[in-house]
C-alpha cells in the first residue's frame, strides 16, 4: 500500500521469515558460533530457548544452510504428540517406513538408519521446535534417543528449540539426566537499543530504499522500550508507522508518532500483558505474532468490526495558519507540512488507519 511512496520494492517490515532480511544481532552471532561448534564435533543434546519473535527461526535456519552438504535434517513442528507418533515422525522426515510398526520396531530401524549414516560421514540432526510443549515424559523419551550412540561419537545431534518456560520444565527433578546431557545451552538476549536502530535500517535497506523513511531518536528510543528489542514486535511497529507516516504524508518517524502508535494498538496490555510476554490474550494476538492474519478461519468471525469497541481516533493537531497563507499543519513527526501536497487520496489512506485499528485485532 505505501511500497510506491517510500520508493521501496517491498514491505520492509513483514512477519514472514525472509531470508532476504538475515540480521545478526551480537547474540545471534556468538550462539550461531555455538551451535555450528555443537554440529562440527557431534557433541549430542543442544538447547536454544529466545521469547516469540526473537529470531530463533532466524538462527536454526542459517545454521541448516551452513551444515546443509553434511547433515540430514528431521525437523519436528507438532509437539503434543505421544513417544511412539514421534517417533514416527523422525523417521518419516528421514525416509524410513513407519506404516503398522510399532514403537519397537520403529526405533530398531531409526538405529540402524544412524549407523549407517555415521558410516558415510552424514550427520542426522533432530531439531524440535516448540518444544516447551513436550510433557517431561516426552522429553525423557527424547533423552533416551541420545542413548544411540558408538564409543566415541553421538549418532543423533538433537537440538531443543523454544521458549523461555521450557527451561522450567527442565529443572523438574525427575528431568537431571536430560540437564546433565545438555552440551550447548543458549538463549536469545534481545536487539540493544542500538542494534535496534540498525535493524529497522537493514530492513529498509534490504526493501530496496535505506533513506526512504527518517526514523528520529527520540522515536527509535520509543519503538524500543515498546517492544524490549524483540524483533517481530519492532517489525509490527514499524509497520503501523510506515502506514501511518504515508496516511499523513511525511517521511519522518517522531516520538509523538510511534507513542500514538503504541496506544492505539493498546500494544504494552496485548503483546506484555500481566508481565509476561509469553501470555498472548486472545487467538487473534497469535495471529499477529505467527504472521498468520487469516483471522476470520482463527475466530469464527468474518466482521471483527461489529465485535469491537472503537478505539480512540488518531489525534491530528493543528496550528494557525501562518504568514504565507499556505494550508499547513503540525505532523506527529514534528514537522510543519503543507497539507496540499499529501499524495494519499483525499485521506483515505488515514481513514482506512482509523477503521483498521477500530477492528482491535490486538
């Protein structure tokens, strides 16, 4: 919608995990280092943990890509599953039969598929995803896997990815064994004030125009606190504030706009409520974390609208006309703008802002 008037060949800050906008931040640098380490010398049970949006995606995916000639990849997305569908599912991903085995039989043939790949110099790996969903019961069938071993060398390198709350359900007692096989334990710190700064300029650089939007300090300063340096929540920021900057014409982010950004997106309850960033508040709010905005297929409702409570209207703030007779007003990027020159239709493009965040998807 905006593309054309920042001069950007794409929407810069989208949700999807474009390998096209790759940013290493200090952290993910140094725990990339580690798990390539981990990968290299076979060294068995791996944990990387990071909030929603902190780029563990990110980090997993350029991992893969780096090891991708020597490894062959078992990669589990669903969680609540028992011993034995897990089972299944690894072997599935490494293209063994799984159909009427049972458990068993099932972990005689993934025994056999690991000897004969550490024979050829292939490294399976097992990278579980979400895996703060796994019951402590699961988990420890995870930690028998790592039991396939020879005497001097893992047959399975298995790499536990999740949230923060997964590394509580590891300090359980009954789980010390599975603790004392871990090799590699890594969590995800936030972007720095700093690094935050220069990821919203990678990303407009990547979209194909780097000065296509000045981001001020004091906004920047803003955007940060909001979102505490996690990356997709900067990325849902930004992108309100692109639409926003285009709505009123200007190519200059302010504090006074991303601070109406925040409240009209009631952003610090819905994406920090009750402390804990990990509590989203409603299914919609998934939604918007997973990038996935087919909201009707999530809630049952196809007009959000007439389910909402109108959120407060975007304030516009004017000033007296000055000297030169010109129809001017003050931005909220802190800029005077002669309203004559806003190429956005007559307003649509702020009204369409206005009956958005009335749908309060947030």
């Amino acid at each position: 919608m905006y593309e054309a008037f920042f001069n950007l060949k794409m929407k810069p800050f989208e949700l999807l995990p474009n390998p096209e906008f790759l940013f290493m931040s200090r952290s993910h640098k140094r725990i990339l280092s580690y798990l390539d380490y981990g990968i290299s010398e076979r060294i068995g049970f791996i944990l990387l943990t990071g909030e929603v949006g902190s780029g563990k995606t990110t980090v997993i995916r350029n991992l893969i890509n780096r090891h991708l000639e020597k490894i062959i990849l078992s990669k589990v997305f669903n969680t609540r599953v028992d011993s034995t569908q897990l089972i299944a599912m690894i072997n599935d991903d490494f293209g063994l039969p799984i159909k009427d085995l049972d458990k068993i039989s099932l972990l005689r043939s993934l025994n056999s598929f690991l000897i004969q790949q550490f024979r050829i110099g292939r490294k399976p790996v097992l990278i579980i995803d979400e895996a703060q969903n796994l019951t402590p019961e699961l988990l420890e069938e995870v930690r028998m896997l790592s039991n396939l071993e020879t005497d001097n060398a893992k047959l399975l390198q298995i790499i536990l990815v999740g949230q923060p709350e997964l590394r509580q359900t590891l300090a359980l007692p009954q789980l010390i064994q599975l603790r004392q096989r871990i090799s590699i334990n890594c969590h995800i710190d936030p972007l720095s004030r700093g690094e935050t700064g220069e990821y919203i300029q990678h990303r407009l650089e990547v979209a194909g125009n780097r000065n296509a939007v000045h981001f001020r300090d004091e906004g920047v300063d803003v955007i940060f606190n909001s979102s505490r340096g996690i990356p997709r929540l900067i990325n849902i920021l930004c992108d309100f504030l692109l639409l926003s900057a285009y709505a009123e014409g200007t190519k200059v982010v302010g504090r006074g706009m991303v601070e109406d950004i925040v409240t009209d997106l009631n952003f610090e309850k819905h994406f920090w409520g009750n402390n804990d960033p990990n509590l989203p508040t409603n299914e919609a709010e998934v939604a918007v974390r997973t990038g996935n905005t087919d909201l009707d297929k999530i809630t049952g409702i196809t007009d959000l609208r007439s389910f909402s409570t109108p959120a407060p209207e975007i304030k516009q703030e004017t000033t007296p006309p000055i000297s030169t007779g010109a129809n001017t007003k003050q931005d909220r990027s802190g800029t005077e703008k002669d309203v004559s020159d806003v190429k956005t239709g007559d307003g649509k493009a702020l009204e369409f802002i206005k009956n958005f965040l009335k749908m309060k998807i947030f």
